[in-house]
C-alpha cells in the first residue's frame, strides 16, 4: 500500500514548464477595502508536443517559451 502512493507521486507532473522551469508564486488577492487574502498565482501552461532527448513527449510548456521560440514542435512525417 504504501508503494502505491510513492508511484502515484511519481506519475502525477508537477505545474511547471519543462523549459524554463516557471511555476506557481504564491501572493495576495485585494478587496475593494485592500483586505489581503492569499492566493496563487499560476503560469500560463499549454501541452504540447516536444522533440525532447531524441523522442516526442507530450509535456507543459508556458506560452512565454512558445512565443519566444524556444518549444520546438516536431515535424509531421510525410
């Protein structure tokens, strides 16, 4: 049983992107009254897939890295 919970950690992906590594930041949601709140800050992630170590894997990239060029899709094969 207790080997169950270390694979379920394992198998589940953290929300990060795989390129450059941004990921949630934690802060202050404000009221009208500027009463703080916390809150969770989470970065834009998209699935996409990538040519990463000679193979295609589905991974999250943010749309940062997408813009700027650095997530490579693969070509289709003809």
């Amino acid at each position: 049983m207790a080997n169950e919970k270390v694979f379920a950690i394992i198998k589940t992906m953290s929300y990060k992107c795989t390129i450059c590594g941004k990921g949630p930041v934690a802060g202050n949601s404000y009221s009208h009254s500027h009463k703080a709140t916390k809150r969770i800050f989470k970065p834009n992630l998209q699935k996409q897939k990538l040519l990463l170590k000679g193979s295609i894997q589905s991974v999250l990239v943010c749309t940062n890295c997408i813009k700027s060029g650095k997530a490579h899709r693969p070509l289709k094969a003809a």
